[in-house]
C-alpha cells in the first residue's frame, strides 16, 4: 500500500498496565475522609443492619405506624363489615395486617419507596396483598414520562408489572424527592453523614478497649555511643514481642519489660480526653432527628427538648407516626378504590391512641359543648361520617 510507510513511521507505544492515575491516588489520600457507599443496598447494611440508632428509630417508628387501630368510612357511614377491611385484615396466608403494614413502613423509611403488588382474586378486589421488596424493583417510564411497568428482579429473573391496564397491580408509595421524578428520597440518606461518625466513633471505642483503652505510645531507643537505631533483627524481635505479648484485650495490664537502651514514652491523649462518647452521642441525636424521633424516646443522654417522656411520646405520634400512617392510607385507599369502584377511605382511628388521649378528650369536650355547631358539624370536626340532621 502507498501508505504503509506511515504506519511504519509511527511511534509504538510500549504497554503499560499501571494506572495514570495511580501515583495520585497513592500519595493522596493522607488526611481523607472516607465515606460509606450512598447506594440503598449499603445504606440499609450501614443504617439498619450494622447501627443500633437507625434499627431502633426504623423499628419504633414502622411497629408503632402498624399497631394503629385502622377505621373505614365514607362520606355517609363507617364500616364494621366490608371487604376492604376483612382484605386489610388477613392480606395473604403468610401476614396479618400489623405485619403487612410494618414491612410496607420499614421499606418507605430504609429506601423511601414501599410498593405493594395487588394478587387477583375472585372478586373485583385483590385476592392478596403482598410486599415487594424495594431494592429489587425498577420503573419503566414511558415517553411522557410516567411509569409504564415495573420490573422486579431476583438471581437474574425478572417479572414485569404492565400498569397500563384498567387497574394497577402495583401500588407505588414514596416520600418526596426533590430531585427525581421517579423514586423517594429516603432518610437513611439525609443521616448518612451521622451514620458515617457514629459508625466511626465506635470502631474507635471498640479499638480502645482492645487495647486496654490506653493509647499508643513509642519505644524510644537510645544504644550505646550514642547509637539511635535497631538493627532488622532486633527491630523485628521487638514487634513480635508486642504484638504477641502486650496487645489485645487478653494482654490488658500486662507489664512491659524493656531490655537495655529502650525507654517507654505514652503518647496520646486519654477516651475521656478525646471526648469520643459526646460525638457519638451527637451523630445519634442527628440519626434519630432525621428519623422524626425525639431522641429520649430512645436513650440518647443529654436531649432536652422535652420536658418529659410522655410529651416526647406524643410529639413523636402527632409529627411522625400519624403522618405517615395518613400518607400510606390515602395511597392504599386511592389504589384499592381502583378496583372496586367504590370510594371508601382507610384512616387511623385517633380515638384508641393511648399518646393522644388528652388531645382527644379536650376536642371531644370543647366540640360538644359548642352549643351553634349542628351535630352533623360536630360529626364532621371530630372526623366522623357526617349524618342526616334527622339522625
């Protein structure tokens, strides 16, 4: 060819398999902070598998939400006998409601989405209800963007959910993000940081208290003539020696005996100086503020925003619990509206919360004694079907 003698021409490059940037990132990670993965699949090991903060605000706050007594009306009448409420009841063979509805809060708050999948059944309602879990549910948007199916996958199989039909089988609850159009935005994001130095503080603790909680020093060696240092046997020997026979919690108090020319020099400050328990006790209070629970509620020291337990109690049902609990029941009932055609509304019945009693009481005493409400007014303030003034 004509041009070959270009190809010829040209430089060969000598294979290389190190990294260009490898020289970078080996010289400069000195005095980093190193953060936890933000995926959700971490998230969820780091804040609720592996921090006692984030388990107990999840737990207390999804088993709360679930033991709420639940209410089913209309714009006439509650219900005692409908078959919402026997669905609501006995979901699917394996779960009862408090169960259903705790793994559908636990995977809002771990993930900030929930999605519930609807199993035809005989009647024009669900036969089952079943949880799916969120890490492994995907969206499909069509061209306007909407959700056109969703896939759920696990090991490598893959169903896919068409929501284009008369009635969605699955229903989508998630928080507010204010960034994505699609999927919610979790808690366990906006305490990530917390997570990361509460995690921190207590590995640290946990390496103190390996170490008989005493902090490293140095063995300062000073030979004869003036001679500063080991030679590599000796130097080698003497690491053995301590790391045989002076560390760990089994060597704790364990006295050292230095031979001739080494001198022991304590370096460090004490726990009590480096004040770790405080930072740990502040990422906790971060971990359970972005939860939405008091942090008394779950023995976080020093917190007094409230001047005791029983109105940190009621705070936490009035800001976190029955908020949520109204969120999933309005999005439960729009959906199961759906299938059955008729508008019925699932709420939390306020009337059998121990936390709100005295709320309730003084509603109850200050509507009834309003003398120019009707009854049906009254009916209506207290959060009651409203009744003919006949009735």
């Amino acid at each position: 060819m004509v041009f070959d003698f270009l190809r010829r021409a040209a430089p060969v490059v000598p294979e290389s398999k190190a990294s260009a940037t490898g020289r970078v990132v080996a010289f400069g990670t000195s005095g980093r902070v190193a953060w936890s993965p933000r995926d959700g699949a971490s998230l969820m090991r780091n804040g609720f598998q592996g921090n006692p903060i984030g388990f107990r605000a999840v737990k207390l706050i999804s088993e709360a939400a679930a033991a709420l007594p639940l209410i089913l009306q209309d714009a006439e009448r509650r219900y005692d006998l409908h078959p919402v409420l026997d669905l609501i009841r006995r979901p699917n063979a394996a779960q009862g409601r408090a169960d259903l509805f705790e793994a559908v809060y636990a995977q809002l708050l771990l993930s900030g989405n929930a999605y519930l999948e609807a199993v035809p059944g005989a009647d024009r309602l669900p036969g089952e209800l079943h949880v799916l879990r969120s890490d492994r549910m995907s969206l499909v948007p069509g061209a306007d963007g909407w959700p056109v199916a969703y896939d759920y996958s696990v090991g490598g199989r893959k169903h896919r959910f068409d929501m284009m039909g008369a009635v969605q089988p699955v229903c989508h609850i998630r928080n507010f993000h204010p960034t994505d159009d699609h999927y919610g935005f979790s808690p366990l994001q906006a305490a990530a940081v917390a997570l990361d130095v509460h995690m921190a503080a207590s590995a640290w603790s946990k390496a103190l208290l390996d170490n008989a909680a005493r902090p490293s020093g140095a063995i300062v060696y000073k030979g004869p003539d003036g001679q500063a240092s080991l030679s590599a046997d000796q130097y080698d020997r003497l690491v053995g020696e301590i790391e045989a026979n002076h560390q760990g919690a089994r060597n704790a108090g364990r006295p050292m005996l230095l031979e001739g020319g080494l001198d022991w020099k304590p370096m460090g400050f004490s726990p009590s100086d480096m004040e770790f328990q405080k930072t740990k006790e502040a990422a906790a209070r971060d971990i359970a503020i972005a939860f939405g629970v008091p942090p008394m509620l779950i023995g976080i020291q020093g917190d007094a925003t409230y001047a005791n337990y029983q109105e940190a109690n009621r705070a936490f049902y009035r800001l976190t619990v029955l908020p949520l609990v109204a969120k999933v029941m309005a999005a439960v009932s729009h959906w199961l509206t759906g299938f059955s055609g008729e508008a019925v509304e699932l709420k939390p019945d306020l009337d059998q919360v121990p936390a709100l009693a005295a709320e309730r009481d003084q509603q109850w005493a200050r509507v009834g004694a309003a003398e120019f409400l009707t009854q049906a007014e009254k009916r209506v303030l207290l959060g009651l079907p409203r009744l003919s003034e006949e009735e």
